[in-house]
C-alpha cells in the first residue's frame, strides 16, 4: 500500500436535472443538491486511493462534515478535490472541497476505512 498524507484526485462534473434538490427530494429549487455534492466529494476520496490499495481491498465511507456554501445552476461544471490528509492505520481522513465556476461552494472533511472487500461482504450476508 502506497498511501500518504498529501496524496489528492480531482473529480468533475457538469450538474444535470438528476443532480438537483428537486430530484433528490432535499428541496424545491433547480440547483445542485447537497446530496449530489455530497456524492461527488465520497467519490472523488475514493478515487484519491483506488489505485494505491492493494488488490481485494476497497473503502467505505463512515462520516462526513461539511457545509454547502452556494448554490450553483443546471449547466455549470462543479469540480472536487479530495486530499488524504489523516492516516489511522484503517482510517482516512480527507479535506474535501467544491467549487464551481465563481469560487468554493462546498468544504469539510470525510473520512472512510480501509475494509477487505471479500470480509466485508461476508460479514454483511452472515446478517442477513
């Protein structure tokens, strides 16, 4: 495993209809939804390690804190970065931030744990 404080993934996206609060339910308006930010920031983290994990292993999401500061319009491109900045054995950490063409429009942290994915998965069926 390769991972290291200070590793980063950018991740963009152009917000669509299916990327508002109207169509995520979180409310009335044709802007992009904090779910939908929420989303892109969990997978640009994800993406941050994908290729510096080993082979079987994968991560989770466990928490997030972060705060959506602007509203941002159908049709703008909304790019991510996602930065390690915490490694607790399992644990990460990431500074997660949004911005689209005028500035930052969301910022917070995330965090996600290392899980083989076979484990995992196995755990989950015995619960079922």
């Amino acid at each position: 495993m390769s991972l290291y404080s200070g590793l980063f993934a950018e991740n963009e996206i152009i917000v669509s209809p299916k990327d508002t609060a109207v169509q995520y339910g979180s409310g009335s308006l044709e802007v992009f939804a904090t779910p939908a930010m929420i989303a892109l920031m969990e997978k640009t983290a994800m993406l941050c390690i994908a290729k510096k994990i080993e082979a079987g292993m994968t991560s989770v999401g466990t928490s997030i804190q972060v705060k959506h500061l602007k509203a941002t319009p159908i049709g703008n491109a909304v790019s991510c970065i996602a930065e390690l900045i915490e490694i607790d054995r399992a644990k990460l950490t990431f500074n997660v931030e949004v911005f689209d063409n005028d500035g930052i429009i969301g910022q917070g942290t995330h965090t996600r744990f290392l899980v083989d994915e076979k484990q995992f998965m196995s755990k989950l069926n015995d619960n079922t």
